[in-house]
C-alpha cells in the first residue's frame, strides 16, 4: 500500500497526488511513468511522474478525472493509500548536453513539461516555457514553471488571462525573434503535439514529444501502447515515452485514441450508477 500524504486541487478538473514511493522516488527521472492500481478491482493505468523527492521518498502524480479509476483515485484523501504503485517505468529523458531549450506544455500536459523544464534548468540550460490552456482556470503550476524557468509565457484560447492564442504562435515568434533552441519539447494533446512538430521540422530544431496512448502492463507485452515512429512499430512503454516528434504518426495515434471512447463512456456511466446506488444491471 501507498499512502497518499498531500492532495492538492489545481483548478476543477485537476488533481494533485504526492505518495509515499521511497523505491521509485529513488531511481525516478523526469519523461517516466507509474502504473497504479487503486484498489484488487480496479484496473491498471499509466500516470507520468510529475515530481519525485527521493529525501522524502515521495513521488507527485497530476491527473484530470476523466474515466472511472481517476474519478476513483480523485476521492481519495490525505493518509488513504493506493494499493499498486509501480515504476519507474519508461525510459528516462535524455537532456543532458542541451544549451537552449523550449519546453511547451498543453492543459494537463504541463504537468508533464514542469519536471522536463525542472530537469533542462537543474543541468544549467537556458528554458522557455510555453504553456496553452482553454481559459484561466484551468491554468496550473504557473509559479512553478516560474520557479524552473528563464522565461514563461502562458496562453489561452479565448484569451480571459490576457494573452490569447496557442502555443505555436508564440513558439513562431521566439524563434522568429532569433532564439536558437537546441531542443524543443511538446507535452500535450496529440493534435498539439503534431503542430508544434510541424513548425520545429521547418527550422531544423530537434523535438522531443511525449506519446501517452493505452497502456496496460507497461513492459511491452500487451502491445496496446504501439506507436509508428519513422515508419517502424514502436511500444511507448519501454521505447518511449519520448519521441521524435518529426517522426511520430499522429494520425495513426489520434486514430488509436479513439477506439474505445464507447468503452470508456460505458464504464464510466456504470461507476456513477453504483455510486448513485442504482442498479445498472
């Protein structure tokens, strides 16, 4: 068992889980992942490692309720536990070397970025951080991109903070602007994910994107974590998550994303059924 020992809500739709993990504290590395398991029913499912503190022993977990097992863990509450927590899986991201450096985060993919930004700084590198969100609520970790960061630029849809537009348009400028970034890294949906690679692919700037596709054993054997990165099969569970972004097939992934939407619906109806206490049978 895995005790929870801080729960944070980052706006509505977000959640912030720190647990108690001294073994996959101690090896973690930004771009990684756990699998975990909230209770002997529930089912298996992938979280990126969005911090770890291997004095404390503590892994950070952010995840948006959106299915039945993130709905299940977002009721849990400080001194609960998690009754699987496995990892660090993955590969770990490989940021050494880099002297510049664009880390761009989409939604809840922030969560993502903020460990890869905390990384790139930590090892002396020079980070724009780039984060887009639909409104301003929904803005998350804004003074702890700041923290990591050389510069942050935050922007929203409908532009209720200020600085409407998407983070590609302020990717074009910066670079447009005579920043020369070793390395670009986009975290977030798929479809942001492929504009921002489309963009870097025409100033020859190396990408990095991370694949989250359905997993479920996390080592490989279950194949359902394919993804085709130039042209080749790979698993996004022990080749990834990284990528090259100017090689990843989102269309094939997007596609893949969607199969079974009609599953996961189902499933979550029936949680809230049980919850409501009716019988769904």
């Amino acid at each position: 068992m895995f005790k929870i020992i801080k729960k944070q809500i980052l706006n509505p739709l977000v959640k912030l889980l720190e647990v108690e993990a001294p073994l996959v504290a101690k090896k973690a590395e930004p771009g990684q992942f756990i699998i975990l398991r909230v209770c002997e029913e529930g089912e298996r499912i992938p979280l990126t490692i969005a911090d770890y503190d291997r004095e404390k022993g503590t892994i950070t977990i952010i995840f948006q309720e959106v299915g039945k097992t993130t709905k299940m863990l977002g009721n849990l509450e400080e001194g609960d536990a998690i009754l699987d927590f496995v990892g660090p899986l993955g590969v770990a991201s490989h940021l050494e070397g880099v002297k510049k450096a664009a880390v761009i985060g989409g939604g809840l993919g922030t969560a993502i970025a903020f460990p890869q930004a905390k990384k790139l700084h930590s090892l002396g590198a020079k980070v724009d951080t780039i984060a887009g969100f639909r409104n301003k609520d929904l803005i998350i970790l804004e003074q702890e991109l700041n923290s990591v960061s050389d510069k942050v630029f935050i922007t929203t849809d409908d532009g209720s903070n200020g600085n409407k537009g998407f983070v590609t348009d302020v990717l074009k400028k910066l670079i447009e602007d005579g920043n020369k970034y070793d390395l670009v890294i986009a975290i977030g949906p798929l479809i942001m994910m492929k504009v921002v690679s489309n963009l870097t692919k025409q100033y020859g700037i190396k990408t990095i994107v991370s694949m989250n596709p359905v997993m479920i054993d996390g080592t490989g054997m279950c194949g359902g974590c394919r993804v085709t990165v130039g042209g080749k099969t790979k698993f996004a569970c022990v080749d990834g998550p990284d990528f090259d972004g100017h090689e990843v097939d989102f269309d094939e992934a997007m596609r893949r994303q969607l199969m079974y939407k009609k599953e996961e619906k189902e499933s979550i109806e029936k949680h809230e059924c049980r919850l409501r206490g009716v019988d769904d049978a």
